[in-house]
C-alpha cells in the first residue's frame, strides 16, 4: 500500500513514511488501488457488487470530487475489473507524506498583525471563515482552536477518530487560525473555523486512497469550505491537468473540488529538490508554498538561529523550489498549538503552508465569491521581494514573499 507523510522536518529532519505490509491469500497478494468510475455509475452499490464478485476488500467509497472507490485486490481481480466497462481506469495507492504563535514570528513576518481582517488585538473576534486541515486530525478541545467539530472527518484506515494523535495537524492549525485571546499563540486568520479532516495516522502516514477521501469530504462541503490546507505530499509529477488529468485520481478529485470553490494551499515539501517531482505540490490547481527561514520575524538577515540552524532571511535549507512553486512563507522554527492543549516549536514546509491558507481565509472572507484562481493571484500580488535572495539561488525565482497586511 502506498502511503502518505506529513511535510514537517522537526530539526529538519523529514518523517519517514510507514511500510504496510501486503496480505496473503489463495489468489495471490493483495495490494491497494483507486478505481475510479465511469461518470452516472453508483458508486456505492457498484463497489459492494465488484467486491463481492472479485473477493477484494473495499475501502473508502468516493461520491464527490471523485466517482469510485479504493480496494485492496489482487493482481487477477484488477486485471479483471480493468475490462469491465463501468470502470474508467484503476490507479495504484501511493505513498504521500506531512511536508512536515506571543505573536510567532511567521505571523510577525507576513504582516498578519496589521491585517485589519485579522484584527490582532488581544481581543477574541473571529474570523469568518471555514479552513478543512487534511492533516493528522486535531486537539479537538484544544483552547486556543475553534475546532467545528461537526465538520470533523476521520479518512485514516488505521484510527477511529479525527482526534490528533501524533501533533502535526493541530501544529498546522493554530498557525492558520489560532484564537486572538491573550492566550497562547495567535494566528494569521484569528478563530477561523477548523475543520479536521484526519488522513494520517499517529506516525504521519497515510496512504493515497485516504488523502483523496478527505479531498472528497472537502468537495462534499464546498458550500462551506472556502480553503483547504494539505501539509503533505508524496512522490509524483502532474502529467496533466484538469482536462485530462492521465489516470491520476489525487489530482482529479483535487480539479472537482477547486471546480467547486475551496482553495487547496499546500506545502512544497523538504526534500531540497525541484516541487514538479512530489505531488500535491506539482498540481498547477493549487498554491504551493515553499520555506522562509527566519528567527525574529523581521526582514534583513542576521538573527541568530533558534530552533535549528539556517541562516536568517534566507530559502530554507530544506525547501523544495521551482516553478510550481507559488509564494513563500516562514516556516522555520514556527511556534503554535500542539497536543493536549500545549504548543510547540517545529520546522517544515508543513509550517509555511498553513501561513498561506491563513492569508487565503483573510481574503475570501472579504472576498466570498473569490475564485481559487483569483484567490492565489491575490496573494501572489500581495507578496514582497522583501528577503534574501542569492545569486546561487537554486532555481533563479525569488517566490513572492507572504504578505497580508493590506488584507
């Protein structure tokens, strides 16, 4: 089975993603696929009628931005269900990864303490939006998060609850909506409605089939999600678009669900190497964002390194770049909330991301009948070239850097 990480290097160190190991039966081995259906098909009825038929072990059923479903098969039973004309193509699972706030330093950097939306005062007045965390889940009473917990989704095969059992999921959502309280930490979009859509499990590892369910779960609510972080990714490349997105069912279900309205902010990932090879990343449909390194929430170099060493102001060691690449934002050494109500300080891509699904919430809630197109053009045009950026720089672009003051 494929499977997912979170993008967070703590120390700058990147999770290793967990083996699972393929079951044994008379027919062979068992190994795991999206099928995706032809459109008009039921999914739900078909998937148990192919089940039964075939001996594979269903998984999630997907209706929304997605008509299929994921199964464990084996090798006999995909070739068969390959011919069968209610199918349009079978994908193989795939593993996908996390790319692994006082006032943070990150929401320091990208001026949120200046938004007028985000109010930033001490004075507890939420913003109007509703963010989907695909993630790990969330501290669901955490004190410092408005956790909707009525929109929370669990898609992990190996847990029974969105409730966070490994940090990074409520991490990421303190930085994108942390409660402006005195309390804590603060963040980019104060009181945001968190949804937690879990994914990954309690090692940061998921598969695929799980990311697209919670994708599914995002589409399935679109009339009140207006953003979408996914602080993860895997190995992969868009082959496509959203035309002909070639047999790739992350990507099609990520189409549908932009199609709808939700804008998908994802982490460019911690590999020093080019975004266009790891995917959600690569997708031109959503904003993928690369690491700031920065220690003291001021532009001009020369802080001393805190948390882990870097140089200040700089391209974070351990970001991916390139063209797919669509803005920067810190995410070295970003203090916010993490597990039974406390908060911690970790570094990632991961941590760069959900600065930018902040600023995407600030925006469409003046913004309501922004586009996700339109919502990316404005944070891209919001961005400065206000950071350090050498001539050895590994891709020759300067991302804009974050920016939501005038937000």
């Amino acid at each position: 089975m494929g499977v997912v990480f979170a993008a967070c290097a703590v120390a700058g160190a990147t999770a290793v993603p967990a083996q699972t190991a393929a079951a044994h039966t008379p027919g062979g081995e068992l190994d795991s696929y999206i099928v995706v259906l032809k459109s008009g098909i039921d999914a739900a009825s078909v998937a148990q009628q192919q089940m039964g038929a075939l001996g594979g072990t269903l998984g999630h059923v997907y209706s929304s931005a997605l008509n299929g479903y994921s199964a464990k098969l084996t090798e006999v039973a995909r070739q068969q269900l390959a011919a069968n004309p209610a199918v349009d193509y079978i994908q193989r699972d795939r593993p996908v990864h996390a790319t692994a706030q006082s006032t943070p330093t990150g929401i320091d950097r990208a001026d949120a303490d200046q938004s007028p939306t985000a109010a930033i005062d001490g004075v507890d007045q939420r913003v109007d939006a509703d963010v989907a965390v695909i993630d790990t889940g969330a501290d669901m009473d955490h004190p410092d998060l408005n956790v909707y917990e009525a929109g929370a989704k669990n898609c992990s095969t190996l847990s029974l609850s969105p409730e966070d059992q490994h940090g990074h999921g409520t991490h990421v959502a303190g930085t994108i909506g942390a409660v402006d309280d005195t309390n804590g930490v603060v963040g980019m979009a104060p009181g945001a409605r968190i949804w937690p859509v879990k994914v990954l499990n309690a090692l940061g590892s998921g598969t695929t089939s799980d990311v697209v369910c919670g994708i599914d779960y995002v589409a399935a609510h679109s009339d009140q999600i207006e953003v979408a972080n996914m602080s993860l990714g895997g190995e992969g490349s868009d082959d496509g678009d959203c035309g002909n997105t070639n047999g790739d069912a992350e990507h099609q279900a990520i189409c549908s669900a932009v199609a709808a309205g939700v804008t998908f902010v994802v982490a460019a990932g911690n590999n020093s190497a080019d975004a266009k090879d790891f995917v959600p990343a690569a997708y031109d449909e959503v904003i993928t964002v690369s690491a700031l390194a920065d220690f003291n929430g001021q532009p001009g170099g020369g802080a001393a390194p805190t948390c882990r060493n870097d140089v200040d102001d700089t391209f974070a060691d351990f970001s991916n770049y390139g063209e797919d690449v669509d803005v920067i934002a810190p995410g070295v050494c970003i203090e916010s909330t993490w597990l039974d109500g406390g908060y911690n300080t970790i570094s990632g891509t991961s941590m760069a991301s959900p600065h930018a699904a902040g600023a995407a919430a600030l925006y469409t809630a003046n913004n309501p009948s922004a586009s996700p197109e339109q919502v990316k053009r404005a944070l891209q045009n919001a961005g400065t070239a206000d950071w350090t950026f050498p001539s050895e720089d590994r891709d020759g672009i300067q991302e804009p850097l974050l920016n939501v003051g005038g937000f």
